[in-house]
C-alpha cells in the first residue's frame, strides 16, 4: 500500500485520542490528520478539509452531536470517507444503529493495534470489518430476525394453519372461516413461505416445534 490512510479522530475523550495518535504514529501506512471531541466537530472539520480524509474513527456516546447521528450525515455528505465506530459499546442496539447509519466497521477500543490498524486498512479498501466480538452480536441478531421473520403469522393464518393441522381441506376451511377456497389457498402458500417449508407435513412439524400449534 503505497498512499498513506489519513484518519480523523472523533472521540470525547482526549486520551483516547492521544492514545491512538501514538498507535498511528508507529505506522508508515497511516497518518492522523485531525481529531475532534464529537461528531458536530467533525462535520465543520470537514468543510474545510474533507478531501483529506479517507476514513473516520467515530465514537458513539459524545456530546452535541453522538456517533450515529454524526456518522448518518457524514457518509451523505462525504460518501467516498469511509466510516469505523471504534467504541466500548457491544450492545446489539448500538451495533445496528451504526451499521444502519452507513459505519462500514465497528471495533473495540479494547481490541489490539494490530487489529484497529487492520480494521483502518479494511474499510479504506470499502470493505465490511467487524471485530469477533461484534460479529458474534451480528450472527446472533440476524438468526433471531430470521426466526422473528418466519413465526410472523397473521391471526387468520394462525387460524388456517390450526385447521389444517386438523386434517381440515381448503373446501373444509372456506366454509368454516366463511371465505373462498381460493383465499384459503392464498394463506397456505404465505403460511408455507414464511415459514420455509416444502409441504403440508413439513408445515404441521415446523409449526408444532416452534410451538405456533398444539396437537
């Protein structure tokens, strides 16, 4: 890598920006070009020099302007800088916030040099890093979307598919629920799709493990 990485620092807390300022300084790759005490520092900081900057370490809890707020108008902004949350807070809530406001990283600020230095060097490349921490989080917020997503059935498809639990045809169904077979038919195949099954047992199985019927 022959172009040095030009970083700026926003964090509320000057030792932590010395800190990194010492770690950066024993890099060749990477050169501090500025640092601020929150995002709304940031912002003015980039008027005036926002060309000079290829990625940001932002923090998350500051004053005046915090991490997500600041990091959702910056890549608007300035969508060529890329954006690393370097920050204490592992919370899933924060993590999402983040990434949906545009962070293309996220890393502890317990993580090692080496790490924070290969993080820098993987977001400059517009590429996704998360630190192991992080990506379990990440790993473990999607399955539970995936499985909020699959048991997310309307009262009337609940309805549907304890009747076809029971054996009912869409015929047998219509008639009790007063509705055509052909919006029956319309239930079964949302209720197969949300649920990611192939047929009608696969269906009655799935449903009764995750406890959506009794039988």
């Amino acid at each position: 890598m022959n172009k040095k990485i030009n970083i700026l620092l926003v964090d509320d807390h000057k030792l932590i920006r010395d800190g990194i300022k010492s770690i950066m300084n024993t890099s060749k790759r990477i050169s501090v070009v500025g640092d601020c005490n929150n995002g709304k520092e940031a912002i003015d900081f980039l008027k005036g020099k926002g060309k000079k900057v290829d990625v940001i370490l932002m923090d998350i809890t500051m004053p005046e302007l915090n991490g997500i707020d600041a990091t959702e108008i910056i890549t608007k902004l300035y969508p060529k800088i890329k954006i690393l949350a370097l920050t204490m807070h592992i919370e899933e809530s924060y993590l999402m916030k983040m990434i949906n406001a545009g962070a293309l990283g996220y890393i502890l600020k317990d993580s090692t040099r080496n790490k924070l230095i290969e993080a820098i060097e993987t977001v400059y490349k517009n590429e996704k890093y998360y630190s192991s921490e992080v990506s379990m989080k990440l790993i473990n917020h999607l399955f539970k979307e995936e499985k909020e997503t699959e048991s997310d059935l309307s009262q009337r498809e609940l309805q549907i598919l304890k009747s076809i639990s029971n054996g009912s045809t869409n015929r047998e169904i219509a008639k009790q629920l007063d509705i055509s077979n052909r919006t029956v038919e319309t239930h079964r195949r949302n209720i197969i799709r949300k649920l990611n099954v192939k047929n009608t047992a696969e269906l009655i199985n799935h449903a009764v493990s995750e406890g959506l019927i009794k039988v």
